[in-house]
C-alpha cells in the first residue's frame, strides 16, 4: 500500500558533552540538560538563572532606554496641566493590549486621556496624518504611540508643527532617519545583549507605565493588571520568550488565571480554557485567548477588545468576550474558507512552487485582514517562503503578506524587489506588501530569481527541529514535570520536540467535528509493554498510517475527571528504516545476558542486562550515563575504567559480527 505522509526535513541536534556539567548545576535530567544546551544555556550560571530569572538583578530601564526620563516628565507635565493625552494604537494584539495598558496606567495617574486605533481596511498599519489632525482639533497636547511610530515620519512632523508632543513606544525596526519625536522608546535602539532588547511593543508601554507610576508615588494597585495585559499582549505578537520577557511572564501567566481584570476572566470563560488550572501556559494564551484578540483587530472593530480589556463593569465584560468569541468563530471561518481556495489554485493551476522556491498565490475577493494566517499555514504545509496577496478596494492595487522558513529572509525578499513595491515592511520571518496588479507577474519572477539565491531544493520541505531521542520507558512524570517547570516556551525558545524510533501503530482514528484530527494508540517496537495515546492535529489528510513509523512529538499533560497522564502531541511522522535505525546484537561478558543498539545517525551505543539496566555512551565522551530502563534518573560513569570498558569492548565485538 502507498501511504501519503508528510513531507518533511528532521534537524536531529547533535550530542553535546556539557550535558554532565549542566544536569551537576541544575539537577534535571540529561535530556532535559541538552534541551537547554540546545537553546545556547550552555554554562551552569546560565541554567541556573534560566531555572530561575528572578535571581539576577536587571539594569534600570532608566539607564537603557534613554528617552525613558523624558518620557516621564511629558507624562507629569500633562497630568498636573490637565492636558489631553491621545494614545495611539495598532488593530493587532500587541497594539490593542498595548492601548489598553496604557489606558488603565494613565487614568490611574489622573491623565486626561482618550485613544485612537487606524482602520486595517481604510487606514493601515499606525498613526496617520487623519489622526494627527483629529488630534489636533480635539487640543490633543501629547499624543503616545503603541506598537508603532518608528517609520512615521511625516505624521509626527505634523504633529510637532501643530504644537503636539509626541512620544514613541514601538518595537520595530529602526528606519534610516527617526521621525522627530519628543523622546522615542524602542529596544532595537538598545544593544542585543541587553535583556530589554525582544520586548514586545506592550513592553515597551508596560516599562513607560510602571516607571511612571512608580515616579508618581502610585505604582501600588497597578501592577499586576498591567503585567497582565503584558502578558497577553507578548504572547500573542509572538515575541521572543527570553530576556525581561521571559522573566515577566513567569510572573505574569500565573496571575492570569485568576485575572483581577473583568474582561480576561470573561475571555477565559468562553474560550473554554479548563477551569481551576493554577497557572496558565503560553498555549493557552496563543491559541486560545490571543486569537480572540487579534480576531477583532483582523475583521472586527478593535473598540470591542480595548472595552473588554479596560472596562470595570461585567455586563460589558461578558457582552465584549462574546463578541470576541463571535468574530473568532468568523475568523475561523476566512481562514478555512481562503485556506481551501488557495490550495485550489496551487495545486490545479498548478504553480510551480518547488521550481520557483517560492509560493506567489492571489485571488481577488480574499479578506486582508486574515491572509497572514493563511500564509502560515501555506508555509506549514508546503515547507517553502509563501507570498499571498488580494486585491484593495481599488482592483488595481494588491495588499499582501509574507512569511519564510529559517534559510530566507522574508524583508531582504521584499527590499529586492524594492523598484515594483508601493510599499513594504517586516522582518527575516514574515512581512507585509502592497503594489500594483500590473506589477504582480514581474513580482513573482523576482521573488524566483531572489529564492535561487539562497535556497536549495533540500530546504523545501518543513523543518522539524528535535532535542533529542526518546524511548517510551523514559517518558513519566518525572520528566515531564522537569519540562513543564522551565515554562514559558515558545517563540526564540522553542517546546521541545523528541522522537522515537521503530513506533507500532496499534490504533488509529479520525476524531473531531470534521474528522480532521488523528488519534492514535502506540508502541514502541521493542517496549510492547507500554503503551502511550498520541494526537496528530489537522493531520487527518495522512489516514492510514503504515504500521511501523518514527515520530517526533512534543510532551503534553491530558485532564481528564481529575485523572492526568502524560500523551503525545505529534509534529513529525516518517516510514521506519532499519537501515537508518539500528545496529542490534545479543551477547555474553562474564556469564551474563546482555543485547545492545547502536544508532549510527547519533553515535549512541546502548548495553543492557538482564536485569533491566541501561548504559549509554555517546561516541567522543569518556561518560557514560547507566540507568534502570524503568525510571528516569542517571548516574554518571567513567566508561574509561573497568568494568565499563570492557563491556563496551564486548559489545563492539558483536555488533561487528553482525556486519
């Protein structure tokens, strides 16, 4: 039988010999210890703070940001001159939390304040000359921007012409010329050793609040709503999980599940998050709260999930989660619906994607707001740069979206093909677009000749990238807990991924409303004993599975009527090869049984006895690490010495026999 399955590239990271030095400092388990090594923690000093980031002392904002004070003093002046504040957002998540932070900093501080939010249709990404003569005609004395401002500078020298302080908290990149702002707070100003340097834009307005209130003698109260919002906000703009990032949201994410904001409880409530959780983890919030957010700002009103974050009163709390929670289901919808008809085009057109190395696809009729979704989706699927675009009110201009894999750099794509672009922006891994239809053939040409430059036909499949191997025996809730307290991860510092070789299928089925999911009932070949549940999402496109196959999953705790036990979420499948996996002999040192397994891809020799012990030895390292195949604690041996160098003598012997 021909089975469909995925098509992708496994990263399997290489060994690692700090791993002892690590799992000495830290206390976790080795596999746990090379997770970290994996991500850079490759010092002890570094683990332990990565164990706990509150132990180090952070550098003042103060003294990194150096607008910061400034900043303070126009916030003071206003508030005590009772001057009007605009505060100027995005329509995205970051931009919207990033309002609503503000909002709740300043009325607290007594500031006269009210807030204005572009249209995504009619306006596009941040503060515009409309705005800023709104402003204007409303005796506006200081407008504040969120998540944006640091390319605008024909608004804000607008605004400085009519009299009009402006301060800027962005988080993008920095232009050539800075717009000639008041004072400017963005971290791409700071050096990238600084912890400060991936704060999101609610961030930077959360540093901007705190030392405000701080400086007014009123930061008691404040906080931790604030570093709610941050919380929210950081997540769901994707930022990197590391620096002051990573160290807030520690603290952040176990106040949000008994949020002290009214919106946020309601949120909750109708995205279905379990009940009772004591903390919650960055998937709830990216999968589940945050696109409810972003939802509104995609195809809805973003005044909807500025109340809802701001508002004290629970009609409307409850009435806005509900409308979030509306327009999500819509959402869902769009992107399906375009997800489909997308693949429609690309493959019964068909488009030469893995001739050109890269994925143009247009249609004229497809929501703005929701093709960046679908591009990452596209991306997921075909494993190459994806470039989507629609068309604006006016047919002959197309707006569009990007986003890369890790061997292409979405914004040098773009500044490519600068001369046929009316406009863009973005960074190495997704970016934004609009240009004339006339210009929509030549485009893709370009993007061809740009994609040559620097991708193979190796590289267009989905990257898998994998920690390290893992045998069922091993998986427990030892392990497990070990991983879920180095929460949050994700974006710069990615979940885990093992994998598991020689994997039987004993059971499989399609689940969900549409029958997309797959669930499955697995062994390993060898281990018939222990049995784990896995769950394949969206993968119901690759049923039937064949019998045998290696997996590559992440780890993940089911609830279930107060029961918890430890499944699969699958990320990779690939067909099982002996060739590729193992060397395997049985032999006889001293009168006893042993069977031993060398994997050639990762120059690991595996010797057990018959009483169920394991030594394992990496190629290169004098130690070796000797465990019972039922629990998952080590100790460290000197395979240099006997009686460990013999034994593994013996093995190699029977391992060459068997050639």
């Amino acid at each position: 039988m021909n089975y469909n399955l995925p098509q992708q590239r496994w990263e399997i990271a290489a060994p690692i010999q700090e791993v002892d030095k690590i799992v000495e400092a830290t206390g976790l388990l080795p596999i746990v210890a090379k997770v970290l090594l994996n991500r850079g923690i490759n010092t002890p000093e570094l683990a332990l703070v990565y164990q706990d980031p509150g132990s180090v002392e952070l550098p003042s904002p103060l003294e990194e940001f150096t607008d910061l004070e400034r900043s303070v003093e126009l916030i003071k002046k206003a508030i005590a001159t009772e001057t009007k504040i605009a505060i100027c957002g995005d329509y995205d998540a970051d931009g919207m939390t990033s309002t609503a932070l503000l909002l709740r900093a300043l009325k607290h501080l007594g500031g006269d304040i009210y807030y204005e939010i572009p249209s995504r249709m009619k306006d596009g990404y941040g503060i515009n000359n409309r705005i800023v003569e709104k402003c204007g005609e409303n005796n506006v004395g200081l407008i504040i921007t969120v998540d944006n401002g640091i390319s605008a500078k024909e608004p804000i020298t607008l605004a400085v012409d009519l009299g009009i302080d402006v301060i800027i908290t962005d988080h993008h990149d920095l232009p050539e010329e800075l717009p000639p702002a008041s004072a400017i707070l963005n971290p791409k100003r700071l050096s990238k050793s600084s912890p400060y340097y991936g704060l999101a834009g609610v961030g930077v307005a959360y540093i901007l609040a705190v030392t405000a209130a701080r400086d007014l003698g009123q930061l008691i109260g404040l906080t931790s709503q604030l570093l709610e919002l941050f919380t929210l906000g950081t997540i769901a703009d994707l930022a990197p999980l590391v620096g002051v990032n990573r160290r807030w949201l520690k603290r952040g994410l176990k106040l949000l599940a008994n949020s002290q904001l009214l919106g946020v409880q309601k949120l909750i409530e109708v995205s279905g998050i379990t009940e009772g959780k004591k903390n919650l983890k960055p998937d709830d919030i990216g999968f589940k709260l945050g696109p409810r957010i972003n939802a509104i700002g995609r195809i809805g009103d973003p005044q909807t999930a500025i109340e809802l974050l701001t508002t004290e009163e629970e009609k409307i709390a409850e009435s806005r989660a509900i409308e979030c929670e509306k327009t999500n289901r819509k959402r869902q919808e769009l992107c399906a619906q375009i997800e489909y008809e997308a693949i429609e085009i690309i493959e019964k057109t068909p488009i030469a994607w893995q001739q050109d190395r890269v994925l143009v696809v247009f249609k004229a009729d497809w929501h703005h707001g929701v093709i960046g979704i679908v591009a990452s989706r596209l991306v997921d699927r075909y494993g190459v740069p994806v470039f989507i675009a629609t068309c604006e009110e006016n047919e002959q201009n197309l707006r569009g979206s990007a986003r890369g894999i890790p061997e292409f750099n979405i914004f040098d794509a773009l500044e490519y093909c600068r001369e046929l672009l009316a406009k863009f922006g973005g960074h190495k891994a997704a970016g934004g677009f609009s240009l004339s239809a006339d210009n929509l053939n030549d485009f893709q040409t370009k993007l061809s000749e740009f994609a040559h430059q620097c991708l193979e036909p190796k590289h267009l499949k989905p990257l898998i990238k994998i920690d390290d191997r893992l045998d069922f025996d091993r998986l427990n809730e030892n392990l497990y807990s070990q991983i879920d307290s180095l929460q949050p991860w994700g974006i710069g510092n990615d979940f885990p991924v093992f994998w598991t070789q020689n994997v039987e299928v004993l059971n499989q089925a399609l689940v969900g409303q549409e029958k997309k999911h797959l669930k499955l009932v697995l062994v390993q070949a060898d281990r018939p004993d222990i049995v784990m549940k896995a769950i394949a999402w969206s993968w119901g496109n690759y049923y039937p599975l064949p019998k045998r196959i290696d997996i590559a999953y992440k780890l993940q705790e089911n609830n279930w009527n107060g029961n918890s036990n430890i499944e699969l979420e699958i990320v990779g499948i690939r067909p099982f090869s002996p060739d590729r996996a193992t060397r395997k002999a049985y032999f006889k040192y001293k009168n006893r049984a042993y069977d031993c397994n060398l994997w050639d891809s990762l120059n690991e020799l595996r010797i057990r006895n018959d009483e169920g012990k394991i030594l394992a030895i990496t190629k290169g390292q004098k130690v070796g690490l000797l465990r019972h195949n039922r629990e998952n604690t080590a100790k460290q041996v000197d395979v240099t010495k006997s009686p460990y160098y013999d034994l593994i003598k013996a093995a190699l012997a029977a391992l060459e026999s068997k050639r």
